[in-house]
C-alpha cells in the first residue's frame, strides 16, 4: 500500500501515450523512483508522543494489538517518558517490532541550557528544520514552574518582545510542546506550567488544546488544569473555545489600558481590542477555581503612571481577575526602559487600595538571555 501511494504522483504526471512509446524507460524510472521513495516511507515515522488515547487504540487495532495495547504506550509515553520503543517491556518483542517500522517516540533532549545566579534555567529544544524553541524551569521556594513555548517565532510582533522579532516560522506539534515538559531534567520537582514562551498558544489552538487535554488526562500526565496557564494576546477566533473547551487558567496580556496606545505596543489590538477582550470575558465565571489574570508589563514613563491605574481599574470594573505588574526585560534595539521599583510598587498599592489585586512578579533570569527568543535567536546566528 505504501509502495503504491509512494509512486502513484509517478503515474498521474505520466502520459498513457508516453507510456506505450517507452515501456522499458517507464520501467526504469519506476524503479527508481519507487526506491527513492520507499526509503522515505521508512525514514518519515510518525511520532507518538502528543497522540491521544483515541489516536493510540488506532494506532494498536493498525497493528493487530489488543485495545488496552493504547493504555500500555500511554503510560510509557506520559507516566514513565521513556525515550524509545524498546523500553515498552510490557508489550511483547514482536509488537513493539512492529510498531518500530512506521513509529517512533519523537521525545528530545534539551540541545543546550543557561543557568541563572538565582537558580533559573532557560532549555534550547530543535523544532526542525534547524530551528530552536525555549522552555525556562523557574523554581521558588515550594514552587517549580516551567514556561513553554507553542510556536517557533510569533505573528503578533509585539514591540516588546524578542520571539516577535523573530517572525513567524512554524507552530509546535503537541508532541513538541509535551517534549519541553516531559524531557526536562527537573520534571519531578515540576509544580506549575505556564504557557507564557515564544508564540501565542491561541494561534495554534488545535494542537495547543491537544497538549492541554493529554497534559490533564487520566491516561497522560493527571495534572489538575489548576496547574496549568495559558498566556495570550487575545485572539478572536481562538479566545472563546479556549475558556469552552479547557478548564485551565488564563492570563492576558494587556500591558496598556488605552487602546490607541495599547496598538502601537500590540498590534493584535487592531483586530481585536482590549475592550472587546474584556466585554467577552465577562460573560464567564472566574470566581471560583478557574482564575482571570492580566499581565501588565510597566514602562518607564510609557504606562505606569496613575492616570494609568485609574484606566485600568475602569477598563476591568466589574471583572473577576487580578494583575500580575512585570518587570521589562530589555531586549536590543527596542528602545523602552523598565519602570523603577518605586514606581512599579506605587502603581501596585494603587490598584490594591482600589480593589483590584495586583502583585509584582519577581523578575527571573536577567542574566541568562531571559527574555523570549534570545537564546533561540543567538542559537541561528551562531548556526549561520
């Protein structure tokens, strides 16, 4: 069957005149052509890391294996991460044989690391095609966070950030966004995932939702959606499945109340403002376990003076939610300074007092290429 799939393109761009004429040449070129492509059959495998259980019963009833084969391979995959076929011990010799031919796990190991003063650890995985993702391990007193990625680059461009200076390039399969996690060396003291790294995850909803639901099912990792959130800059067409169909947090990235200004910082604002953002937000429940967080980077003299606070405490009236004050990390040629501690603290009271909780995140890392897409950049140029 894949003999015939391999060189049917062979056929269909061929003749039937040309074919009675030059018999013995078709022949020729049949050959080689389905050598060619017989060998690419057997070097493309499809990858099982990322597959659901619906996707691994089929992947067993393919290969003539008893239905609780899919759960046996969900667990090696998700519980004990095992990095090849041959570690399936509990599936016979000619089973995973077999499966060997067209599979392969598809977990990889981090290709390089920059470890912070204060503990931090931004990881380099391959993506393909010699490009690099970054995931950061982000470990605090009791606490273990990893920040992973969901594209290699990004659309949105934001003014502030290093992935979007890198353009577009590809969206991660689900595998690769289980690989940051599941390869990390420190998995075991892992608290907390936080889809905060390079791409917007609502971009590539699909296989983003895809990882969500392995990542909190009973047959993956059985993490409590709790665990878990996911960063955006609001998008239309994936905003509201997302809060439909996934039980995990969200966090959005606002980082200026006045939408003209927000879309000289964003340009996502233009097709989907943040007064939208927030009109379709309201129509959910965050008052219970499900939490609403925005995310407000403060830029010297930019947004972070009262008259700021007093917008954004207008803009979220009536909203459940709280805000997460960052620190900017500067990135080259992008000409925005990060507001003083003193400032950053004021703003902070400010919206408290005012009733809306706000905290200073702590800012990690500075001293290892900390902001998204540097490490992933140097990585290219180097490579170049």
């Amino acid at each position: 069957m894949k003999i015939f799939q391999a060189v049917q393109p062979f056929f269909d761009n061929v003749g039937i005149g040309y074919i009675n004429k030059n018999i013995a040449d078709i022949h020729i070129k049949f050959l080689t052509f389905a050598r060619m492509n017989v060998d690419n059959v057997h070097m493309s495998k499809q990858i099982l890391l990322g597959m659901t259980l619906v996707e691994l019963e089929k992947v067993a009833h393919n290969l003539d294996m008893p239905r609780f084969a899919a759960k046996q391979m969900a667990q090696w995959l998700y519980v004990k991460r095992v990095s090849s076929i041959d570690e399936m011990t509990n599936l016979s010799i000619k089973q995973r044989e077999n499966l060997k031919e067209d599979y392969e796990i598809g977990a990889e190991s981090s290709v390089d690391a920059q470890h912070s003063v204060d503990g931090t650890i931004k990881y380099l995985f391959p993506a393909g095609d010699g490009s690099f993702i970054e995931s950061v391990f982000i470990p605090e007193g009791d606490r273990a966070t990893l920040c992973v990625s969901s594209q290699v680059g990004c659309k949105m461009n934001c003014k502030f950030c290093m992935t979007g200076k890198m353009g577009f390039q590809a969206n991660l399969s689900a595998g690769q966004i289980l690989n940051q996690i599941l390869s990390l060396p420190e998995y075991d003291k892992l608290t907390n995932v936080v889809m905060m790294g390079m791409g917007e995850p609502l971009d590539n909803l699909d296989e983003v939702l895809k990882a969500l639901a392995i990542m909190t099912a009973s047959y993956g990792l059985s993490w409590s959606p709790k665990r878990i959130t996911l960063s955006s800059v609001g998008l239309r067409k994936g905003l509201k499945r997302f809060i439909e169909e996934s039980d995990c947090h969200l966090a959005i990235s606002l980082h200026s109340p006045i939408p003209a200004q927000r879309s000289e910082l964003m340009p996502a604002e233009r097709s989907f403002s943040i007064t939208e953002i927030v009109d379709l937000l309201k129509g959910y429940d965050f008052s219970k376990q499900r939490r609403l967080s925005f995310e407000y980077i403060l830029f010297k003299g930019i947004n972070d003076s009262e008259l700021y606070a007093k917008a954004l405490l207008k803009l979220l009236r009536g909203v459940n939610c709280r805000v997460n004050l960052i620190r900017f990390h500067a990135i080259p040629d992008v000409q925005l300074e990060g507001s003083e501690k003193d400032t950053m603290e004021q703003f902070r009271d400010y919206l408290t007092s005012h009733g809306l909780f706000s905290s200073i995140r702590v800012s990690r890392g500075e001293d290892i290429f900390a902001a998204c897409g540097m490490l992933s950049t140097m990585k290219e140029k180097v490579k170049e």
